[in-house]
C-alpha cells in the first residue's frame, strides 16, 4: 500500500465538529501521512481552518491547512503563513479558489503560482507546498495544453508535490503524469480519491469541477435510484478499482476527499489490503 493522506472540510458548527471528531478518530487508525483542512476561498472560513489544524495537531495528526488567493490581500495572506507556521505546519495546500457568488473583487493575485511564490518570497523553504493539478484539465482552461503550461507554471513557482482534482478514468491521471515528465518535471503528483457514497451528491460535485462519471458508472447508479445499500457497495468497489490501478501504474500515494465522513473513505480503503 502507498501512503495515503486525507481532506477535511472545517467544521462551522457543534454538530460538524463532533462528527469531523468521529471521523477523525475512526480514519487515524489508517496511519495517514498527514491530513489537510480545506478554505473557503473569500476568507468565509477563515477563523475556522486555523482552528481546526490547531486542534488536529493537537492531536498528534500532521495537519497541513489550505490556502486560497482568490479574494485575500498579500496582508491577511502574511498573516495566516505566520500563524500556521506558528502552529508547526510544515505543509500547505497553495490554491487559487474560487470567487463566491457576490464577491467581485479577485483580491491582489490572481493565480495559484502568485501564491506559490508568494509563499516562497515570505517563507522560503519552510513549507512543502502542493499544488492543484487536473488530469481532465480545469474546467475554466482554454485548453488542455494551455493548462498543462499553466500547471507547469505552479511548479516552477516553488511547489513541491501535486494533489489531483478528483476523477474515475485512470487514463486521464496516467497521460497527465506522462505530459508533466515529458517536461523534465518530477515532483509527486497524488491522484485525489472521493468516494463514492451519494451518488446525486458527486454528479453535482462533478458538473462543477468538471471531473468526468463514466456512462457505465452513471447507469449502474441510476438503476440502483434508492437502493442506497447497492449503491454504496458498487461505489466502493469501483473506487477500489481505480486505487489499485493507480497504485499498479505508479501512484505514489492516494489523498482522500472525505467530505468530513470516514465510511465510505474506509469502504475503499478495507478492499486495498
Ligand atoms: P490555478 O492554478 O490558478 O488555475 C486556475 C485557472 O487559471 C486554470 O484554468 C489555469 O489554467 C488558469 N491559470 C493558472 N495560472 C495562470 C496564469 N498565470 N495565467 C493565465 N491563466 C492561468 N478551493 C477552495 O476554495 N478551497 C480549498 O481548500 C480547495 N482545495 C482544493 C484542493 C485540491 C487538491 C484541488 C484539486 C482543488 C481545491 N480547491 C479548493 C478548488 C480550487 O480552488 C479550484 O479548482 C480553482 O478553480 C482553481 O484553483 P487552482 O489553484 O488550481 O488555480
């Protein structure tokens, strides 16, 4: 098995904590590598990601926070690398984000290899930072290649590892890292795992950040409707199966989207052994 690390969203509220509390002491039995706090891209959850990677690695996790430009200043951007490295992190998660319905001012950079120098510029080596890659290309690119050079970009800037936007068609992530190496480019790039547990809730999910259900994936669900048991069985099983061809074609290690739930993560995790 490769090492594996999972994503946590921060908790808003007493009832999300105590399940991120359950989660997480049901996934540390995995052993993670480490594990990483999302940020909503604005600043909308800006006190809370802080507090949750205070809290994990309180508990002994190494908890690497996310961190997006969309919307910030280069001010609260300083800010928040100070009060994570005084918290111990050693890893961050160095994005773009998204702009929120209603904001309209992009804030001072306006993409991720900003940021990443930004990150260099402030804290020299101090961070391990990953970066976003997409194997079936960001849904606001021109194109596949304008991507890619934009991808390559973010590397160039500093990053040290990549984390993949999620996908079900293996020979998508194997071309990307086929193209990135035809570039002279080594660093890790970690496939992104989500489970499969809801299915209305991923092809939602997928509409937007552009990851592609297969049709035969698709259908299957379908046909299931309500049968959410058969659902979640078939959605382990497939899940499954990417993982172990991945980790065959030479994934270095999987990152989990748990979306703060460890059943389904643990579903797909007791059929690699
Ligand atoms: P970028 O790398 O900046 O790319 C965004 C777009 O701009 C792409 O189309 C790219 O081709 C283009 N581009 C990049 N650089 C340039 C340039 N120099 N000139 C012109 N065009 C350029 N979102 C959150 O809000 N919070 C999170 O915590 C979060 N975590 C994530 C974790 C992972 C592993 C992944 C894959 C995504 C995550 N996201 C998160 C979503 C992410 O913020 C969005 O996908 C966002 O739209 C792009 O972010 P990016 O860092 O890839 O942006």
């Amino acid at each position: 098995m490769v090492p594996i690390s999972f994503e946590f969203y921060p908790p808003k509220t007493p009832e999300q904590q105590s399940q991120l509390d359950r989660t997480v002491a049901k996934l540390r039995t995995r052993s993670p590598e480490y594990v990483s706090v999302t940020f909503g891209a604005g600043g909308s959850t800006l006190s809370h990601t802080p507090e949750t990677i205070r809290q994990l690695r309180t508990g002994g996790l190494e908890a690497a926070p996310h961190l997006t430009c969309m919307g910030g200043s280069r001010e609260e951007i300083r800010g928040l690398l100070k009060l994570y490295r005084a918290l111990g992190a050693k890893r961050i998660v160095a994005l773009r984000g998204d702009l929120p319905s209603g904001m309209v001012s992009a804030g001072e950079m306006r993409y991720a290899d900003e940021l990443v120098s930004f990150i260099r510029e402030e804290t020299g080596d101090h961070f391990h930072i990953e970066v976003a890659a997409y194997p079936e290309m960001h849904p606001q690119a021109r194109d596949s290649q304008v991507d890619l050079r934009n991808f390559i970009g973010k590397v160039r800037a500093g990053a040290n590892g990549a984390i993949t936007q999620y996908f079900y068609n293996a020979d998508a992530y194997f071309r990307f890292v086929e193209d990135v190496r035809a570039e002279g480019i080594d660093i890790p790039i970690v496939p992104g795992i989500m489970p499969i547990a809801n299915f209305s809730q991923i092809r939602r999910f997928s509409e937007l950040c552009g990851a592609e259900i297969p049709r035969w994936i698709s259908q299957r669900m379908l046909a299931y409707a309500d049968d959410a048991g058969s659902v979640r069985a078939f959605g382990a099983e497939v899940v499954a199966q990417l993982c172990r061809r991945l980790i065959e074609g030479g994934a270095p290690a999987l990152h989990f989207y748990t979306l703060n739930l460890s059943k389904p993560t643990l579903n797909v995790l007791s059929r690699l052994q």
